[in-house]
C-alpha cells in the first residue's frame, strides 16, 4: 500500500531537500524529519481506503484490516521519527503537520465529489510542500519570511508541472497525429496563463526584494519547457520521457534555490565578519550594528540582516541588496 503516483514524491522530498539547502546546515534533525514524512506520506493510501469504508464505499474486509495496520504502522513510525524534534522544543511542527491534515482532508473531501483533475492535483502539491518550511524550521527554530516564501516558490513551481502534464492528458485524448494551432492554444491556454502568472509573482517578489534574482531565474527553464511543449503539442506524448524531464527541471530549481540561499547566507556571514573584525580593531566604544559599514562591505545579491534600532545618517546604496529588518528598525536618511 504504497502511494504510485511517482510525481508526489518529488514534490514532498524536493522541497524538504530546499528547505534545508536555504537553511545552511545539515544534521540530524532534517534525517529525522524526512522519515517522519516519509512515513505519514505512506499512510495517505491505507488512510484513504479507510475513510472510504466508512464513507458509503465499503472495502473488503481483508482488503480494510490490512489497511488499518499499515496506517497504524505509518503513523506510529511517522510520530517516532517526530519525537527527537519535540524533544528539543520544535513545537511549530504542529501547526505545520495540522496544516497538512487539513489539505489532506479537503482533498479526500473534493476527490469524493470530482474527477482527478487540476484543483486536485495542485491541493496536494500545497500538502506535500508544507516540507520546505518544516525542514528549514528544524534547522533553524525559526518559522519566518524566509519559511513562508520556501513554501510558496515550491508551490507554484510544481503547479506548473500540474498544468503541464493536464494539458499533455488532455492531448492525447484527441488521437490526432497533428494538431491544429488554434487546438493547441485552446488546450494550452491555462498551461501558458498559469506560467506567465508566476513568473510576474515571483518577479515581483524580486523587485521587492523578498527574493535573490537567482530564485527568478529558477523559474526560467520550466516555462520555457512549456511554452515549447504547446507549440510542439500532439497527441502523441511519452509519459516516461515527460517523467524524467521534469525531474532534470525539479534538479535545477533545487540547485538555484540552493545557490540563492547559499549567497544570501554566505553575505549575511561576511557581514557579521567584518562588524566583529571592525569592533575588535578600535578603542571606541559605538552601536554594536554599523549599517553604513555592512553596506560598504557587502557584494551585489547580498542580504543584509539588520536588528532593531533607529539608524541616522546619508545611507547610500549604490548596487543590488536585500535588506530585511529584524524588530521594525527605523533608517532616518536626514534628507
């Protein structure tokens, strides 16, 4: 009783593996909390017979009893797994693990009542990407802005890879050996919408300056892979193929977010270098945090973290940063 939809487990260890790339460190906790996933993750289909049973869709009795003890199993090993976690105060994780009970229910709930389709698909995705964030708060005990955009780059990156693959089914159902170009952009229209539509979401979160422009880039080569597979469009589509394709662009959006992250901690680290190296070389007691000094330290695509405080003076920023507060700081430029 093992789930076989092969994407789902891209998408619940992917962002797991990125959630813990954007958090600097690898130890035993993100081992721990993999298995647990791994574990409450199998426990979705006997879960789902289960519920079934006792939803006017009655099962076999050898077929029900089977199906109990593996949930039963699952969830025991799944709650093992959790324990070291709890252990060291990681209690955040419960409103991560009920956030995806939630999902889970609503998704039985809407699979009862409609076809496998798009909304189906993409609530499942929202379930199994609750990982990212739940793998960086365990390294970090931190569930913040960083947490929460984990999340929701993983969202939308693997529902493109939903609307792609719809589309594709949908294609094969015509049983044309070409399609026209109207028929190809009436089947590809939600597949290029939703595309471009993260593309300016997560454009806008660099311009903003939530996000590394590295993250944007994350998204490039998976869009281009759509716009060319609806110009291509056929009926003819080798799921096997499109399989491993998508694996290759789910390895180069983990290697860039990972690299974004890696930039951002590697600057945030000279930065707190060269504050330390700048208090030990003199006598004068000032502010522990010199924002003017992190600003002429740090290299293009930096973050700067800076603490709370109000901050005087003509700041100058003459090259692309990220400067996130930490405690509402105040920054008076004084004209």
């Amino acid at each position: 009783m093992i789930p076989k939809e092969h994407g789902a487990w891209a998408v619940l260890l992917a962002p797991l593996l990125i959630g813990a790339s954007a958090a600097g460190a690898w130890h035993w906790n993100v081992a721990s909390l993999m298995f647990a996933s791994l574990a409450f993750f199998i426990s979705y289909v006997p879960l789902q017979i289960v519920l079934r049973h006792y939803n006017s869709v009655p099962q076999g009795p050898q077929r029900l009893r089977a199906a109990r003890i593996w949930a039963m199993l699952d969830l025991t090993l799944g709650g093992l797994a959790l324990a070291p976690l709890f252990w060291q105060g990681l209690w955040l994780l419960l409103p991560i693990g009920a956030a995806a009970m939630l999902l889970f229910v609503i998704h039985f709930a809407w699979m009862r009542r409609h076809a496998k389709g798009l909304a189906s698909d993409f609530i499942a995705v929202a379930g199994l990407a609750l990982t990212a964030p739940a793998a960086y708060y365990v390294v970090t005990a931190q569930i913040d802005q960083t947490a929460i955009l984990l999340w929701l780059c993983n969202v939308l990156f693997f529902g493109c890879s939903v609307f792609y693959v719809h589309m594709k089914i949908k294609a094969t159902t015509l049983k044309k050996s070409a399609l026209p170009w109207h028929e190809k952009l009436s089947l590809g229209k939600l597949n290029l919408l939703y595309h471009f539509m993260v593309l300016l979401i997560v454009g806008g979160f660099t311009v903003m300056l939530f996000t590394p422009l590295l993250v944007f880039l994350a998204f490039i080569p998976i869009t281009m892979h759509a716009i060319y597979g609806t110009l291509k469009l056929s009926s003819n589509v080798r799921f096997k193929r499109l399989g491993i394709i998508l694996v290759g662009h789910t390895v180069i959006f983990a290697l860039l977010l990972g690299l974004a992250h890696a930039r951002t901690i590697d600057g945030q680290e000279r930065s707190q270098k060269q504050e330390k190296a700048s208090l030990a070389t003199t006598n004068v007691i000032t502010t522990p945090f010199d924002l003017n000094a992190q600003l002429h330290a740090a290299q293009p695509g930096d973050t700067i973290y800076v603490p709370a405080g109000v901050y005087e003076g003509n700041f100058v920023i003459d090259k692309k940063l990220v400067l996130l507060g930490q405690g509402f700081p105040v920054l008076n430029g004084k004209g």
